[in-house]
C-alpha cells in the first residue's frame, strides 16, 4: 500500500516521560518516519508528572472542549500540543482534569490510580480519535503501542467503522513488554457496552477479570497486523498473534528499525 501519513497513538514518548524502551520507541519511531518523507501525527496522555513550562506545552482551544461520556458521566476533552526540536515533530497532549492529574508529585496516574484505567483507556483512545477527526487528517496506518492504546482497534472497527477520517486506514498494534499487574475494573465490559458494543464483540474480555493479556488480545482481534516491538514478550500473546493469521512484523532489535517498521506499512 501507499503510506503516506501515519498516525502513532502512543503510551509514553521521551523526553516528556523517562526514557526507558517504551518512550524511546514513542520518540524515535515516529521522528525517523517522518524523516523519511511520510506525514506523521503523534499523540500521549498528558500525565500530571509532565512539566508543562519546561516542555512548552499549549492548549489548542480549537480542539479542545467537546465532552466524552464514560459510565453515565462526561468529562471535558483537552487537546495540548508541543514541538520536539530539532526534528519540530509535533506531540498532541489528551488532557482531563479527571483522569490525568494536574500536580501528580511523582509517578503517572496509571500506576498511582489504577483502578481508573479502564475508564482512562477509553478516555485516551477516544480523545485522540476525536481529536485527528477535528484536524481532519486522514492517516492511511494507524500504529498502537503500549496497552492504555490496546481499545483504540475495537473502537476504531467498530465505532468508527464508517468514518471517512480512519475506514481506510490499516492498524498495527505493537506487542511489548511492558505490563501492569492486576485487574481492571470488574465493570469495564459494562461500560464499554454503554457504548454501543455487544457481548460478541467483546468476547476477549468477559470471561474473567480484564488482565494486561486479555487487553492485548482484544487489539489484536481488530487490529490488520501486529509487531512484536520488544524482546521478552509473552509467548502466549505471540502464540495469539500467529493464530490469528494476520501479518507479523518480528522483533527487528534496538537499533536501525525504523526502515523494517516502514517496509512493514507498506506490505499492508
């Protein structure tokens, strides 16, 4: 296929977070696409350990303002952006006072509040969704990494299945190691039927509680292809990948990957 705009929904991207391999990856891959010649969007949750000052973050009134509904209640979508330099790759912030607090001390909301990640992973995936409808940018791959991005293939196939915005877009969902321990809370299927979707198609996560395995298998259910992006995956979510039949981009290591990520969108 064609590549020529890829959007990244991304968990973490260094410098705004720590480097460790998952907000490398959230850094390097997208700026060595978009080096490349392809449009790039990127996109993070603004944790409230985010500096705003120092990484001259700033509202985008025109995005922001449109309310997401989650379990009955709505919560105010705001959109910020900033600019890595030198390669002036643009990074969109998803913002909520709710779920994304504003003077977290240390350590990020998903581990610090855990039991609000089920909604927090909806809130994020639908914030950028909504978001690159409103900039009207039609991205022709759609890459996922980290599992708070894990419904954004569910959403996309289904809620936004006729969207002009995403319904020619292929999805890759990166694999990686990098899970949470416990459970998700025991109402998430319930409040993702809220929003339009049945038992069947949720099927991966009832059952039993909603573990980081049943959330990275559900992405892999909507998703076109899938990339093992780290080392010390799961066997049995590779072993879920393969069965599933979908192209497979297999760990192409640490260093000189992006031209394998790049020939992987083309093969779509």
């Amino acid at each position: 296929m064609d590549v020529n705009r890829v959007l990244y929904i991304s968990q973490e991207i260094t410098p705004y977070l720590a480097p460790n391999a998952l907000s490398t990856f959230g850094r390097m891959l997208p700026q060595g696409i978009q080096e490349s010649g392809i449009e790039v969007r990127t996109f993070m949750p603004r944790y409230g350990c985010i500096n705003e000052r120092r990484n001259q973050l700033h509202e985008v009134i025109r995005l922001s303002g449109l309310n997401i509904e989650i379990d009955d209640a709505d919560h105010p979508l705001i959109i910020k952006v900033a600019t890595l330099q030198p390669s002036r790759m643009q990074i969109y912030f998803i913002d909520n006072d709710d779920y994304f607090l504003r003077h977290a001390a240390s350590g990020l909301e998903t581990e610090t509040s855990f039991e609000d990640n089920d909604e927090r992973s909806i809130f994020y995936v639908r914030g950028v969704l909504e978001t690159v409808k409103k900039l009207r940018w039609i991205p022709s791959v759609i890459h996922c990494t980290g599992w708070i991005t894990a419904l954004s293939s569910l959403y996309l196939r289904k809620m936004y299945a006729d969207d002009p915005t995403f319904n020619q877009a292929k999805i890759v969902y990166s694999l990686y190691d990098h899970p949470f321990e416990g459970t998700f809370d025991e109402r998430m299927v319930e409040k993702l039927k809220m929003d339009g979707f049945t038992e069947e198609e949720l099927k991966s996560l009832t059952g039993a509680p909603v573990d980081f395995n049943a959330l990275n298998r559900i992405a892999i259910d909507y998703s076109d292809a899938v990339a093992i992006s780290s080392e010390n995956v799961s066997q049995e979510l590779i072993d879920y990948a393969k069965a599933s039949g979908k192209p497979l981009l297999e760990y192409p290591g640490e260093e000189n990957y992006v031209e394998a990520y790049k020939a992987f969108y083309t093969s779509l």
